[in-house]
C-alpha cells in the first residue's frame, strides 16, 4: 500500500525500457531513484529523481533524459500526467480512479494501512528510560521514555521483532548513597530524631514509606545486625521499591517496557559476564594494558596515572582508549557496558538502539566503537540523544517538586496536563533539539495546541458518524459499502485529503528506518489540518458536506473518507501511545 514503492518499483522498470547503460557500457545502479511527494504541491502527486541520478553515468542531458522517461511513463493508465521540470526532475499526476482505487484497499485495511514488513522481522532492542533506581522519575526522563516508547512502537509496525529494554543499574557507588539514605529513614520511622539530611545523602520525601516499610518489617532488628549486613538488606528493599515507582511512574506515562535488566547480574558470579567480555576482546586483539593520559579540563575522580587494562577503541572509531580494569583490580563502568552490550549480542539483537539524555553524549563514540569490536558488521548500534525540557506556564518557568525536593517529577506533569499531551508534545520536536513544554499551551483548546487539534480531529470524524445516523436513521455503515463509493469523490479538496492519506505508509517506514519519531507527531498533526479544512468547506458549499441527506451514494463515499482518516489517526495516536478520542470534553 506504499504508493511511493509502488512507484518507484514502475519507474525503475520504465527506466530499464530505456536499455540504459553507463559510460563503459555496464548495466546501472538504480538504487538511487526515489520518489516522494513533490515540495510544491501543484506540482503534481508525486516527483522522481531518476533522469537527475542516471545522467551522469550514462553521459546524457538530465532534461533530455526525462524527456525519455516522461514518454514511458505517460502509458502508465494510472498517469494523468507527466511533466519535466528545472534541471530534470520529473512530476506525475495520477488520475482520480487511482485514488479512489488507494482509498477503497485502505478502507479494506483499516487500522492496519501503513503496517509494513520493510523490518524484516530483524530483532531490535531499544533500551530506554535506564534512570538510577534511586527515586522518583523527573521531567528530564519523560522525553526519553516517550521518544523510546514511540519508537518501539513504529518498529514493530514497520516490521521490526522489537524488545523494550530497561537497564536497572542497581551496582555502584549510588546505591550504597541509596541505602544509607534509607537506613536513616528507617531509623527515623523508628522514632529517631535525624535532624536533616547529611549532604551526600539522597534527601527526598520519596524515601520516608521505605524507612516506615523496613521498621513494619524487621522492627530494631537492622540495627542490632551488622553494618555491612543490615546495609546489604536494606539496598535490595529500596531498590525493589524504587524500581516499583519508576514502574508506576511510566505507567502512568503509558510505557511498559518487555525486560528489566539488572546491572548486578553482570557482576554475579565474581563477575563472570564481565570478565568473559573482556576476554573475548581479548582474543579479537583489542584489549592491551597501558596508562592513559589526563582528559582535557578537570580530571575525574577515577582517572589513574597507573598501569591499567585498556580497550584500545581508538582502532575502531573513538577518540580515545578506555580503562575497563583499574590498577587495584576493580571494574570501571565501562567495563559492565561491555557485558551488557555482548549480553545482547548473544540474545540475537542486531539492531541495538540507545536513548539517552543529551549529557551522555560523550557515550556515542565509544558505544559504537565497542559495537565494532564486539559484533563488527553483524550488529547496528544507534545512540538517540535527548535534549532537555524546560517547563513553563505562561512562558514563566515552572519550579515545583512535591515529592522529590528539588526538582519536577514525571507525575507532577502527567497530573497536571494528563498524559496524552505529555507524550504527544514530547515527539513534537526532533529529539536532540531543546523542547519548551508550556504547561497552559497543552491544556488550551485551539489550533496552537498541537495534541488538542489532533485528537479534536478524531472526535470530529466520530462526530460525523453519529450525525449520519441521526439524519438517515441507519445505525451502521458496512466498509465494503463506503469503498464502493469512493468513485464519487471528485471534488480537488477530497482528492488532497485521500493524498495526504496515501503518504502513512512511507511515513511509517521512514520514521522507523531514519529512527525519527517526531516525523509521526508532525504528520498528524498535517492530516488533522487537511481534514478540519474540510469540514470547513462543508459549511461554506453545501455540495462538499460529509452527510447529505438526499444523496445517499455521496454521503457514503465521504463517509468512508472520513472513515480513512479516523483510522490513520487511531493508528498514528496509537503508535504514539495518545488516545484517539471518541468525544472531547
């Protein structure tokens, strides 16, 4: 149902009537050729490249090329017309039938229209979200679940075996810091008098329930153990229940991820996946033992100037060496993200896709680089960042935190405006560019309301239902009936709206392909426009109205017009993770 493959696939084949050759006389590369819709609309439907990318390699005039091809084409019966414009571009106009033809297969397909197979069933993972189980979700968090989440999403429709990951990092300095924090709660919830929060010491709210939950359970009996042992006890306890909060949190947010990976795992066993990771590197000859020199600026507290074993990932793609085992015999925390990638690897990913915050960017290069030595070319590794969100209400910035102390929950913001906004104005910018969330801007009824227009468009085609049933008495309309007349839908307007319709499926595919999310938000939101538009018109000539009560056969053709788009906007909300509203309160 990808019009534009469709299409492509009949130009390559015009193409190749044309018995083309290059300047040796070897058969063409033609993977080149694209179609898509041209910038200019009145342009035509569609616009190729082909005469523009054969020219040179066969030696001949780009224009006097696509006169060539223009001629084949023009046989085509679904071609109204087919025209060569600037230096070589070639634009198609399809006749009417041939929309009338795409609208019907949609109405056939319904909320499935735009699923694909171009993912090959390729086993992808994306891990997302993977914050410290040491409290509460913050706002900097929701973009990355919600750009993860989306993203997941459109690959499983476009074909991909997709696994929604979330690493639990439950080793390391931080949660010692988290069971510490802890224990004090405890021994507050006991009747102690903590005074405040030690710095160091993780200070919100959050915590006080754990510490209550650990005196409910062991009484003053962690206080009799050992240090070492009570502290043991407590980390597994706070971490469950932070990790139960992130859950709630996300939940709320709509994003359920398939696996929780613990980090600790890694480390089971005397370490035994990590140190057979760094074997394997060493077998493939990537592994050597070194100094590094100091980073550029402030040196970090783990830098060592002291013989270490080193991953030597300036030999595939990064800018410098990174330590794996420091000289006391300890692992750094690159050495888990080794374990973690080749854990992976062996579970048959091929596609590994990261989403981090924009303050991991420095994580890029060595990620990839140690996709490279792992896998080689066997694997594609792809690290998505975030930039940050700044929260206003009337352009004034928000500073709020219940719970937390210091900054804005996740569920301070899906309280306020509701989810549907958060997630949808997430994807409403390119990921890695900064993000203005206003806090009234999301909850105002108008066009200026990106969510609220959509999702209005959605209510208003449900809306037209009801209003057939109330002025024609039939309770229900049969799709088969609707898709029998389309052939009806002649007027430009519905032509434009069947047009902008027939570009999900390569949406779909490109979004999922390029990893680009927010292209499915931009495109609702067009969809959502075209279809007010027509509403529009419907009040200004009553000849383009989607119900008339004396014209049955044109009702029923708008009628499975506005069915169309009721069901890509299902379908792209869905994707999104939003509803599609039936009404709108």
């Amino acid at each position: 149902m990808n019009i534009f493959a469709d299409f492509n696939a009949r130009i390559v084949k015009a193409v190749e009537t044309l018995d083309l050759k290059d300047k040796e006389g070897a058969a063409l590369d033609l993977s080149r050729i694209t179609v898509e819709p041209p910038r200019d609309a009145s342009h035509g439907d569609l616009a190729t490249n082909a005469a523009m990318v054969l020219a040179k390699p066969t030696g001949q005039n780009p224009r006097a090329l696509a006169e060539k091809l223009v001629e084949v084409l023009r046989a085509d019966a679904d071609i109204a017309s087919a025209d060569v414009a600037g230096p070589g571009f070639v634009n198609l106009r399809l006749k009417d039938g041939f929309w009338h033809v795409h609208l019907a297969a949609l109405l056939g397909e319904g909320r499935d229209y735009g699923r694909s197979k171009i993912g090959g069933g390729r086993k992808a993972n994306v891990e997302y979200v993977s914050a410290n189980p040491t409290g509460p979700l913050h706002v900097g968090h929701c973009r990355g679940a919600v750009v993860g989440d989306a993203l997941a999403n459109l690959m499983a429709f476009a074909g991909y075996d997709v696994t929604k990951e979330y690493v639990i990092n439950d080793a390391g300095g931080q949660i010692d810091v988290l069971g510490r924090s802890a224990l004090l709660r405890y021994r507050q919830a006991l009747g102690e008098d903590i005074g405040e929060i030690p710095p160091g010491l993780y200070p919100g709210d959050y915590l006080v329930p754990v510490g209550q939950a650990l005196a409910e359970e062991f009484g003053l009996g962690l206080l009799e153990m050992p240090e070492d042992e009570a502290l043991a006890i407590v980390k597994d306890r706070t971490v469950d229940a932070m990790m139960a909060m992130i859950r709630e949190d996300l939940a709320l947010l709509n994003v359920h991820h398939d696996v929780f990976f613990s980090e600790r795992t890694l480390h089971a066993d005397n370490a035994r996946k990590i140190r057979a990771a760094i074997a394997d590197l060493t077998l493939k000859g990537h592994i050597y033992k070194g100094t590094l020199p100091p980073p550029k600026g402030e040196k970090p507290d783990d830098w060592e100037d002291r013989e270490q074993t080193l991953f030597r990932s300036t030999a595939v793609g990064d800018d410098m060496d990174r330590a794996l085992v420091k000289s006391d015999g300890s692992f750094t925390y690159f050495a888990a993200d080794v374990a973690y990638l080749k854990d992976k690897v062996e579970r048959g990913f091929v596609d590994l896709i990261y989403v981090l915050g924009a303050d991991h960017g420095g994580y890029v290069k060595r990620l990839e680089a140690l996709a490279r030595a792992v896998a080689g070319d066997k694997i594609k590794l792809t690290v998505l960042l975030c930039n940050l969100v700044k929260l206003f209400r009337d352009g004034e910035p928000v500073r709020m935190g219940k719970r937390a102390g210091n900054f804005v929950t996740l569920r301070d913001v899906i309280e306020e405006v509701g989810r549907d906004a958060v997630r949808f104005m997430m994807l409403y910018r390119k990921s890695d560019a900064p993000l203005d969330f206003d806090f009234a801007k999301v909850t105002e009824q108008s066009k200026d309301n990106p969510v609220f227009y959509v999702q209005y468009a959605s209510a208003r085609c449900h809306s037209v239902f009801q209003m057939a049933t109330a002025r024609t008495g039939e309770v229900s309309f049969d799709r088969a009936q609707l898709a029998a007349a389309t052939t009806l839908l002649t007027d430009e307007s519905e032509i434009a709206l069947i047009r902008k319709l027939a570009e999900y499926p390569r949406l779909i595919e490109s979004a999922a392909l390029t990893q680009e999310p927010h292209r499915l938000a931009f495109y609702l939101y067009d969809l959502a426009s075209g279809f007010h538009a027509q509403w529009n018109r419907g009040h200004e000539n009553q000849d383009l109205r989607f119900v008339k009560v004396n014209d049955r056969e044109s009702t029923y053709a708008r009628l499975g017009l506005v069915q169309a788009v009721s069901d890509v906007l299902t379908s792209g909300l869905t994707l999104i993770g939003a509803d599609a509203p039936t009404e709108m309160r």
